[in-house]
C-alpha cells in the first residue's frame, strides 16, 4: 500500500495542463480531491485504484492513468520519503510514450529501464 500525507505539484505539471481537454482535467481534480479530503481527515491517503498507477522499472516515477471516453491520459508523479506525492507532468498517452522514451536515455545505463503499458 502506497500512502500519501501531501500532495505537491511540479510547476512543469501546470504547463501541461493548459492543453487537456476540461472534462479530463475534472476527473484528475476529482481524484486528487478525494485523497487531499482522506488526508486531511486521517492524516494519510492511500493511492488510489482509480489511478490504475504502477512505477516504471528502475526509477522512482509513477504513471497514473485517466481515460474518458476512449481518450487515455496519463500523470507521472514520484512519492518522496516524507509520502508526498509529486505530480510531475500531464500528458496525452502518445506525448508520455515519447517524455518516458525521451527520459530512458537520462537514465544511467545500469538501470533496468521496463516500459509496460497495459
């Protein structure tokens, strides 16, 4: 299980926003919402399944997935020691395939690099 006690935004994630559609920026409000309400209430939240997130292989980065009618989306954000979660960037599913493609080569080559998207 994953807890969250703080949610912080990367400013790069503020830029992104500004090029995805309304309906999907709600849904992402929504869900960040929900864990910032469960925080402030207990103190901690977990991630949750809606985010369908799983780590990339090798790295202290997540993906978060959100889907509205067919059209995918994703979040990467990393979670310090301190379980705050960093929303990093918000990118349509084709821009993030070339961030995560783009960043494989940032990372040194003893690092086992595992790019699944189911």
């Amino acid at each position: 299980m994953l807890k969250i006690r703080d949610i912080s935004f990367y400013l790069e994630f503020f830029d992104d926003l500004s090029s995805i559609p309304a309906n999907i920026q709600a849904k992402l409000e929504n869900r960040i919402n929900a864990m910032s309400d469960m925080i402030q209430y207990q103190g901690w939240s977990e991630l949750l399944n809606s985010f369908n997130a799983h780590k990339i292989s090798g790295t202290e980065i997540w993906i978060g997935h959100i889907t509205n009618g067919g059209k995918a989306y994703r979040i990467l954000f990393e979670v310090d020691s301190r379980d705050v979660m960093w929303i990093w960037h918000f990118f349509s599913h084709k821009e993030n395939d070339l961030f995560i493609k783009n960043l494989a080569y940032k990372i040194p080559l003893d690092k086992n690099i595992d790019i699944d998207y189911n």
